[in-house]
C-alpha cells in the first residue's frame, strides 16, 4: 500500500480499525470507564495557543535532541505498547526497524509479543525497556538483567498499573489473545484468561516507592517512571533516584478523571526543577502538540496509539510513515514558531 496520501496520523486509525479483528482493535482504541481522560488528552492539547516570532532564519531546522544521553533524531519517541502481533505479523520488529531506520527511540514492553533480545535484533536503534513488576520478583530481575544484557538504554517502569483499568470495551468482549500473539519475553501460567485477568493474574499490585530503590540496585540502567501525573510523585522520583519521569495517565486507559496529561506537565516541570528528564504522553497527534509540551518543559513526547494504527496498515511502511508525518509536522511548525532548535523552545512560545 502506498502511504502517500496520509497525511496525518488519525488517518492510520480506519485502515487500522479494517485490518484488525474486532476484540483487539477495541484493545487498542479503548480507555478506562467513560473515556473522559481518553478525550481529554487530545481536545487538551487543542486547547493550547502558540505565540510565534517572526523573522527568524529558519532555513536550517534540526529536530535533533537527547533522550538521558541518547541521541534521537526528534523529541518524539514511540511509547511501550503491548502485543504487537495483535495489529502485524512482524509486531515489534516492524516497529523496532521503523524506529531505528528513523533515529527515534522506541520502547519493548513487558507484554511485548516478541522477545526483547528479537526486538534488539531487529535493528540497532536506540531502545529502552518498559517494565511492569511481576509477582514473582524472580522475573522481573530477569527481565531487567536480560534487557541490560541486550543493550537497552534505560528501563521504564510503569507505574499507574498497579491493577488494570476499568475498561469496559475489553470487560464486553472477553477478548483472549491468541496463542500466536501472546508475550514473547517469558512463559505464564495465567491460562486463557482475557487480557485484563491476565494483567491481574502478573502484575504486582503491592509496588511501592521503595521497589524503585531495588530495581536500582538490579543493573546499572538508568531508571525512568512513567505514569507522575503530580508535583508529589514527582519529587519521590527524584528522592528514590529515577533519572526521569513520563507525566502519562496511561493514553486514558487508567484512571478515568484524572487530568489530560498535558494539563498537569508544567507542575511536574516545576517540581523536577532540573533534576531529571521529563516527558509526556497521551493524545500526541501532531507536530504542534509536541511543540506545546516542549514549550510547558517537556524534553520530548512519546506517541502509543498513532504508530499503532499505523503498524496495523502497513507493518514496518506503515510506521516509517507515520513516524516521517510526525517529523514534517514539526519541522514545519518550528519554522513557523521562530525556531530552529528544540531548545530553543520555551515558554514564552505559549499563551
Ligand atoms: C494498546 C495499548 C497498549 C499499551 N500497553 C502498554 C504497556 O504494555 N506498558 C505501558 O507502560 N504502557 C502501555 N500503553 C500506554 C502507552 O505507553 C502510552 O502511555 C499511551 O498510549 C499514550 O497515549 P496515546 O495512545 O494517546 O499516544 C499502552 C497503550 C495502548 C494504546
């Protein structure tokens, strides 16, 4: 299929919705309860003014950046997502090329439906590891070591699923992954239980600040939490050593009601002060909605649903694509906000 003709990346979500059988494109698509965050995410960010100089030389434009040290081609990573195999035969290694042809960095999650040392082999991009603690503490020390092991860059706990969400689309249909799709990294003895009782049956719910301490202690991966969505959780990252925190609610899958998450980023900025890295995710669609959160703090975004859609209609072109949209978008609307550098962003470009 030629992709051409997409021109913004809500477009992947019909050909994703075709292409997918219909319990896992309510998987993808869905959010907690009334989807309140879910919507809120996207119609937040369209909320937003830029305030643009004029001008300005932009001939050049570098969307270039860091992410703690590693170089990436734009502020815009691709979040940890499970199940790839559920949109695409090649899953993961589809993503993982895309990403890695692309210079941006992409996340391998716990539930990915590839091995993380098949992901790293995939190609030789830069990647981090998401990690949700398992029962068993045994396994996520595994995991931790394997993904050091592979040369991942940073490990990503996600910290707003302690239990799973109250997501009614999933609860309707009782989807069960099959076989053929299910987590590559390690066996579980969950059985055929649908998504959400399998979360339950792996996921450790008694996780604390203090666990972060001890997953520090597992490997010398920088630690980074995703899911602070306060100035309070914010500041315990930083006392119990995370490098960076995702000011994330989970693309709305969580918490209905808590705050879009670009609505609570500056606070979490505020209280970071400087001492670590902050990103956001959730309704990230567009070039200028990565250019608000650069300008409330953010060092970069992360984007979930979007090259998820895109994975479903074309594997591996379909997410070169939509990373390249991304990439045009914001190159474009630097030139047009006064801008030639990420770091040239600030608040000042924000009503
Ligand atoms: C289908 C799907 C699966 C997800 N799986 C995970 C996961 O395994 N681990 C995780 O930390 N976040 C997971 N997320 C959340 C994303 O990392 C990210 O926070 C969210 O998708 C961002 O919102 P967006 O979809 O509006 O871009 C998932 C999201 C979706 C849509």
């Amino acid at each position: 299929m030629n992709f051409d003709e997409i021109l913004r990346l809500e477009d992947f979500e019909p050909l994703a919705r075709d292409a997918m059988e219909a319990g896992a494109f309510d998987y993808y698509v869905g959010g907690a309860a009334d989807e309140v965050t879910l919507r809120d995410n996207v119609v937040a960010f369209g909320r937003r003014r830029l305030r643009p100089r004029v001008l300005v030389d932009v001939s050049r434009i570098d969307t270039s950046t860091t992410m703690l040290g590693t170089a990436v081609s734009m502020p815009v990573a691709l979040a940890p997502t499970a199940l790839h195999k559920l949109a695409h035969p090649e899953g993961e290694l589809a993503v993982a090329r895309a990403a890695a042809a692309a210079g941006v960095l992409m996340h391998a999650a716990t539930f990915s439906s590839y091995s993380l040392e098949e992901i790293a082999a995939a190609a030789k991009g830069p990647r981090w590891f998401q990690l949700y603690f398992h029962r068993d503490r045994g396994v996520s020390r595994d995991l931790v070591t394997r993904a050091a092991a592979a040369g991942y860059g940073a490990v990503v706990l996600t910290a707003d699923l302690p239990v799973p969400g109250y997501r009614e689309r999933e609860l309707r249909s009782h989807f069960v992954v099959p076989d053929d799709a299910g987590p590559g990294n390690y066996r579980s003895d969950s059985g055929d239980q649908d998504l959400l009782g399998y979360f339950t049956h792996e996921i450790d719910a008694t996780v604390t600040w203090a666990d972060v301490e001890w997953l520090r202690g597992v490997s010398d991966l920088p630690v980074v939490i995703k899911g602070v969505l306060t100035a309070e959780d914010a500041g315990l990252a930083a006392e119990h050593g995370a490098a960076a925190v995702v000011v994330s609610n989970h693309g709305g899958r969580q918490l209905d009601r808590c705050s879009a998450s670009v609505d609570v980023l500056e606070e979490v900025v505020d209280a970071a002060g400087g001492d670590l890295e902050v990103y956001l995710d959730g309704g990230v669609r567009r070039g200028t909605d990565v250019l608000v959160a650069l300008a409330l703090g953010a060092r970069a975004v992360l984007m979930g649903r979007p090259y998820l859609w895109a994975l479903a209609a074309g594997g591996e072109a379909g997410v070169a694509r939509a990373i390249e949209l991304i990439r045009v978008e914001l190159d474009n609307a630097m030139a047009l906000l006064g801008v030639t550098r990420t770091d040239q962003v600030t608040r000042a470009h924000l009503m």
